[in-house]
C-alpha cells in the first residue's frame, strides 16, 4: 500500500541529497510554476527539503492565462521568491520566422513549442540565479507520452518520476496543499483540452493499470500500450552509437 507520508519523507531526503552531492552550497531549485498539481506538489517539496529561500519559482504564461491566480496563490503560501516571464512574443516571432521560411505549422510545433521555449527560459533563469531545474513530470504522464521531449520531460532532478498522479495528489495533501493546488483539472494550456480529454482515458484508469496490470475496457488497454510504445523514446536514454574497437584499446 502506497504510504504517502512516508514517500514525502523520503522524496524530501532523497532531493536534500541530490542538492548535497551535486551543487555548491547555497544552489537554488528552479521550479516552473504552472499552478498544477505536480509543481505544486515539486515546489513544496523543494522548499522541505531546502528551505524557502533555495526555492525560485517561474511563472511562464503564453500570453493570458486563465488561472494563473493559482499560481501566484502557491509562491505566497510557499514564501518562495518568483518572477514572471510571458514567452508569447518570443513564439510567436519564432512560428513567424518559420512561416517566412515557408513551412507551414502543424499541431506538432504548435503544442511542443511553448514547451520547449519554457525550458530554455528556466535554464537561462537557472544559470542567473545558480540553480538546478526540477522537472515536474509524473509517471503517468510519462508512460503515455504525455509531456514534450527537451521541454517538461527535461530538468536536472525529477521527484515525481515513479509516482502516479493519484500518488503525486496523495503526497500533496500529506504536505498540507490546499485542494486547489492538487486537485484542479490538468489542462495543458495549449488546445483547450484537459490531459484526460486529449487522452481518451481517466488518470484513475491509467494509474492502475501501471500499477496493477489491469485495464477493464480492452480498447483502452490497447490505447495506452500503443501511446506507450511509441513515446518510449521520450524517456529512455538517447540511443548512442558505440564505438568498436575489435578488442584493442
């Protein structure tokens, strides 16, 4: 049975750790804030494990966005330091510039694009401040491929990795979270869907089946083992050519 105060525990010495033995002293935990539950859940975790002030909160809208409320409502509760980037202008100039080139955009670069100009914001961000990324990804999202490839899937340390989204909400409330920074509908911002909307499917379905093996509707078994299958490579290691030099060193 998942024991969620004592995966706090853990995850909140598991990232004091990670910041001991792979940062200098004093090095901050870059969070983007979303107002959703995983960098709800990330960001509390961080500010346990190092302290408020180890803790910079990012805020990235894409021009207006609807709920960003919640997000300025978590860095107050937290007492962490934040600032606020809108990167509307900068994708927009780039989906100009590819226009211009003649290309036509796709939903491809649409939906994956914010992502990634996200991610080079907080790595800017990162090394201004001396920071370390958190990447905010959970398990489910992962397992079907539910995150962009070098924007929210990227980071420098994942606490939320090998948990569900039922775990990750079990953890939030054991950290003493409002409801309304674990349980808000995950919407990706982008297309106006929620996550279960693009998906075809309930968390609640997905998280047990990665955790039990079972899956009642046989349609949707075979939706997750095929989104599954080909978004492995968003998270496993880079595939390398090795070098082979037939035994000589």
């Amino acid at each position: 049975m998942f024991n969620a105060e004592k995966i706090k525990n853990d995850i909140i010495k598991w990232i004091a750790g990670y910041f001991e033995n792979n940062a200098p002293p004093e090095t901050k935990a870059v969070v983007a804030i979303s107002g959703g539950k995983d960098s709800s859940v990330v960001a509390a975790l961080c500010v346990a494990a190092l302290g408020k002030d180890r803790v910079f909160g990012v805020l990235l809208p894409c021009g207006e966005q609807f709920d960003i409320d919640v997000s300025y409502d978590l860095c107050e509760f937290l007492g962490i330091s934040y600032v606020e980037i809108n990167i509307a202008a900068p994708v927009s100039d780039l989906y100009e510039k590819i226009t211009e080139a003649g290309l036509t955009l796709n939903d491809v670069a649409r939906f994956n694009t914010p992502a990634r100009i996200r991610m080079t914001a907080l790595y800017a961000l990162s090394g201004i401040v001396g920071g370390r990324v958190a990447n905010t990804s959970n398990l489910s999202e992962d397992y079907v491929g539910y995150s962009t490839k070098f924007g929210d899937s990227a980071g420098d340390f994942a606490p939320l990795a090998d948990l569900t989204v039922t775990e990750v909400k079990a953890v939030g409330r054991a950290l003493g979270l409002d409801s309304k920074f674990i349980d808000k509908t995950p919407i990706d911002g982008l297309c106006g869907l929620s996550d279960e909307e693009n998906l075809g499917f309930t968390y609640e379905v997905l998280d047990r089946y990665i955790r039990e093996g079972f899956c009642e509707d046989e349609k949707v078994r075979a939706k997750i083992d095929k989104l599954r299958a080909a978004n492995l490579h968003k998270v496993n290691p880079m595939p390398k050519f090795v070098l082979d030099f037939g035994g000589f060193n």
